[in-house]
C-alpha cells in the first residue's frame, strides 16, 4: 500500500521525540507508528491527520507532555505494511509537535479559581489546572479567610459550593462565585494572595495523569525540597 500522499495515527502506538528547546513549550520532532482503518486505504494521509487530531490536548508520556498541534507529517516507508489477515495498514510517520511539557522545578503563572483551607486551584493558561496543598502554603505568612457563605449559620451546603469551583465569563474573568467559600490572605497586610487579579507564581513540584489529561502540583514555598 502506498504512502504517499497520506499520514496517520492510531490508537495503539509507538513514538519517541526529540526536544528542540528548553521551555514550558517545546518543539518536539516525533515518530510513531500507526495502525490506519481501512476505511482511509484509499487516502493514508487524512487518516494520519485525523488520528494525530486526536491526540491533541491529550498527555503522551512518549512525548511528555500535552500535545497542542502537529504539523510537518511526513511516512518514513516508501508502502504501508499489512499484518496476517488485519485491514489496518501499519505505517511509520514522523511529524513536528507543539508540546506543553512543564518540569519540576519550573516557575509559572496562574490565575485562581478557587480557594479552600485545604488547597489553592489555578488554571494556567486558562486551561491547565494546577493544585497548591496546603502543605505548600507557607501558613506563617497567610492564612485562610472564610467566605460569607460559611460565614452564615444558616449555611449548610459547603460541598455545594466547592462543586461549583468557579464561573467565568466570555473573557475567562472570575465572578462573585470564587469567592464564596474564602479566600487566602496576608497575616500582616491582609492582602489577598493572588492580588486583585488573582495571578500567581508558583513552582512546580509534581504532575498528576488522569485520563490523558495532565494536572500540576505546584508550591509557593520559599524553599521547594
């Protein structure tokens, strides 16, 4: 089956990169081996696009990190192969991909979306959701302060609250909501960690994967270990 023309990705697959830069975003020269339907015999390529289509915002370990785009895609092998009686036509390709691939010890911003006596919850670049436990708070320097919601002794719902998390507006700002549950703020000045804006700098210390989606652990500790 002849390549040309055509490029692929599959659900089952094998790729390795090499990083072209150092960066919280990385150009990233990758390879993989896909398993094309038969359904794309006829055009390899678009069935190559649309499987590597799927991948985008998703975590590949073999990449590490988020997949934002792929371009470049080019077959490695002249033909396609086909395995004992499978339609799927197994094919090398090499591509360029647009990685999101933070390392521990990196310094980035967030914004806040949510504030709770347990943990600080950011999205960075409006959609990466990083996690600062408390653990990671130095708590010499703030403290929690509790929103009128609880502070209301009719209140009963707090994990209501905690589900709603936050409401955004077309532009992605914050609403009343955020704040309904607290916020952190300065022992001495009582200023709002975050500050009006909510943007706030913190270090990365550890990644959670959950169903391809990638999740940061972050600190603001003077001193990560």
């Amino acid at each position: 089956m002849n390549t040309e023309g055509s490029s692929e990705r599959a659900p089952k697959h094998r790729g390795k990169g090499k990083e072209n830069a150092d960066g919280e975003f990385r150009s990233v020269k990758a390879s993989v081996v896909l398993a094309v339907p038969p359904v794309f015999a006829n055009r390899l390529r678009d069935g190559v696009e649309e499987m590597l289509d799927t991948m985008t915002m998703r975590y590949e370990p073999t990449l590490n990190g988020v997949v934002l785009a792929h371009s470049d895609v080019h077959f490695l092998d002249p033909v396609a192969q086909l395995q004992g009686d499978s339609p799927f036509a197994i094919c090398r390709v090499e591509f360029e991909a647009l990685v999101w691939s933070p390392q521990r010890g990196m310094s980035l911003y967030g914004r806040v979306t949510l504030s709770s006596p347990d943990h600080i919850s950011l999205l960075v670049h409006r959609t990466f959701n990083v996690s600062i436990p408390r653990h990671h708070i130095p708590t010499d320097q703030w403290e929690f302060e509790y929103g009128p919601v609880e502070d209301n002794p009719e209140f009963r719902g707090a994990d209501d609250v905690m589900d709603v998390d936050i409401t955004t507006d077309a532009h992605g700002d914050d609403v009343q909501a955020a704040d309904q549950r607290g916020h952190w703020v300065h022992r001495v000045t009582g200023d709002r960690l975050g500050g009006k804006d909510r943007w706030l700098q913190f270090t990365v210390v550890g990644f959670t994967v959950a169903n391809h989606m990638l999740s940061l652990v972050g600190s603001i500790q003077t001193h990560v270990a």
